[in-house]
C-alpha cells in the first residue's frame, strides 16, 4: 500500500469490518457470556470505561448511552486521568470492571491502568478491547479475572489516526455489555452514504475553512470531541478544532467564531435532546455566513440535516455513533489531501506519535 492510501482505505473498510465483528462475536458468545455475566448479575458492580486519545472518548461517547440503557452506572475514565490519580477516579472499593479500549495495546498509560487498578482494588476484573494480538496488553490479559476481545484483521489501523479501530471497539463494547445494537443495519447504511460523504467532504475541503467546531449533546459531545481530534491530527495542527456541547457552546466557547467557522452539529436521536441541537444549529446559522453550518443526523426529517443516514433515527446516539463518525473521518481526510499533507504520515518529523512516547510511568508509593 502507497503512502496516502491507508486512512483511506481503513475508513472504507468499515461496513466490511463492522459486519465481520458481529459474526466473530457471535461465535464468541458462549466464552464472553461465561465472563461477563456473572459480574453483570451484580447490582453493586462498576464498570469503567478507560483509554487514551480517541479510545477515552469512545468511553465518553458510549457511557451515558449504556448508563441508560443498562440502567446501571457506567463512567467514563481516560488512562491519561487514571493513572495520574488513580486513588481519585478508584475511590470506591466496589466490584469494578475496566474496560479498556487500545488500538495497539502499547500505549504505556493503557498497561499502567490495568496495574493500578489491581493495586487500588480489590476486586477488578478486566475486558480488554483491542485491534493488535501483538501488543503488550493482549499478551497480559489472562486468567480467570480477565478477558481481551481482538478485533478483526485490518483493525490495527496502519493510518497514523484512529478509524476503524474505534468504531469496531465501540461496536464490541456495545454488544458485549448488552446494548445488542444491530450491526448488520448500520453496515448497510454506512456502505450506502461512504460515497456521498467523501464528495461533501472534499467540496468542504476546497474552500478552504481553517476553523472547525463540533457540536453534540449527550454521547454525540463524546463525538464531537472525537471529530475535532481527527481533525487536528490529521490536519498536523494547521486546522484549528473545537468541540464542545450544544448548551455548553454558549457559555464562553463561542468567542472561537469567526467569520470564517465551519460549525457542524450533530443531532440526537432523541426528540427531547434534539431541540437543544436544533436550536444551537439555527443560531448558528444566523451568526455565520449560509452553508457554513452542517447538521449531521439520522431522522428522515430532510428540512433538519445537510448531511443524513437515514434509517438509523429510532436506536440511541451511543449505537449510531459510529456511523455518525464517519463524516468526521471524511472531512478530515479531505481537508488533510486539501493542505497537501500525507494522512497517513501528517507528522513526518515524528512530533506527533502513532503510538505515544515519551511517558514516565511512576511507582504509586514512591
């Protein structure tokens, strides 16, 4: 594969992957059920969704959508917060199960997390998520209070970004903790709007927007905040990003707008949440000049979103996310090619790292 094609063809591939996850799953079944349901079974238990980069906030995107469906308390935790403070976000010495998300199972945080948390806890089991059956934190994860899930091949994305890394991750995690979202469908719809995304997104690209805001509410702020980092990192910092949600925008992160913002709103499947978005979209659209603001959305309603996937407006934000992504991938590959950049190289100098570097992992009572 030449250079500049990987990203490319790791978004593309995501319908295929998506589809080969949910039978890998299915036939895993019987040995994740064996795992996961007794700890589920307890009222008390914690669950913990923890990583780095984009794998913390595809935490941030599924827990408010589990913690409502499941009924049951799911929160959010990156390895970057947890390892620093782990006797803060580990307070409680309650069953606890940490999830963790690693595309490569190398980032030093993702190992010390799972460390600590056997250290703070005293009862800790571990699902490990991860693309790379090479990497260190597959390989540690064994035995009767632990369970690592491989993602399918091509997952372990060669791109310098995250892309079908973290939706399949996302997918797992929301069909083994019981959200049982219907793959197949979002497969479907996916493959159908790939072609249309990448010509709105390389027309968006051409014009030449230097300053970008994402917008969400609920698990689509999690999005958001996902859509921005792509952007930065696939742009190697010569697009400036912002996310935020869509009540939170006003109170002071709306001094970023400027006459030339593209400001994209996702908008939730839910009728109540939906009405904020909308309402921060049509605001928004009296402050910027006209096709300056994109709505992004699932509902048949034409009039509401520029950019649609149809067919998905009756599942939860968290299950649609995915696909929702996939109009931020776009966008930033686009508008990496647009400032003539590698995407999948953006960082030749190695500034930036694929896998993270240069981090100190400090013994707990040194």
């Amino acid at each position: 594969m030449t250079a500049n094609l990987w990203t490319a063809r790791e978004i593309a591939q995501q319908p295929d992957v998506w589809r080969t996850l949910a039978a890998s799953l299915a036939a895993d079944k019987p040995r994740i059920d064996a795992f996961l349901a007794p700890l589920l079974a307890k009222e008390d238990l914690r669950i913990v969704l923890t990583g780095a980069g984009t794998s913390a906030f595809a935490g941030q995107i599924l827990a408010p959508g589990l913690s409502r469906t499941l009924r049951r308390r799911i929160d959010a935790v990156a390895t970057t917060d947890l390892v620093s403070n782990p006797r803060e976000y580990l307070a409680e010495d309650v069953p606890t199960l940490l999830v963790s998300f690693a595309r490569s199972g190398d980032s030093p945080e993702s190992l010390a997390a799972v460390e600590l948390a056997e250290e703070v806890l005293s009862g800790c089991h571990h699902l490990v998520l991860t693309c790379n059956p090479d990497g260190q934190l597959y390989r540690n994860t064994a035995g009767e209070h632990s369970l690592a899930l491989l993602m399918p091949e091509g997952t372990n994305d060669r791109g310098f970004a995250m892309t079908s890394s973290v939706t399949s991750m996302m997918l797992a995690a929301l069909t083994v903790l019981g959200a049982n979202p219907d793959v197949t469908l979002l497969a479907d719809v996916a493959a159908d709007a790939l072609p249309d995304l990448a010509k709105r997104a390389r027309v968006l690209a051409e014009d030449g927007a230097d300053r970008f805001v994402y917008l969400g509410s609920g698990p689509l702020t999690g999005l958001a905040r996902e859509s921005a980092l792509k952007l930065l990192e696939l742009t190697a910092g010569r697009v400036v990003s912002y996310f935020d949600s869509s009540l939170g925008f006003r109170h002071g992160p709306k001094s970023v707008l400027n006459p030339a913002t593209v400001a994209l709103v996702y908008l939730s499947n839910d009728p109540y949440t939906r009405r904020y978005d909308l309402d921060i979209a049509r605001e928004l659209r009296a402050d910027l000049p006209e096709g300056q603001v994109i709505t992004i959305g699932c509902r048949d309603d034409a009039e509401e979103e520029t950019w649609s996937f149809p067919g998905l407006g009756h599942l939860p934000d968290a299950t649609v996310a995915p696909v929702l992504l996939l109009a931020a991938q776009h966008v930033a590959l686009a508008t990496s090619r647009a400032l003539g950049l590698d995407p999948d190289n953006p960082f030749p100098a190695h500034e930036v790292n694929r896998v993270v570097k240069g981090v100190t992992i400090h013994a707990l009572d040194e």
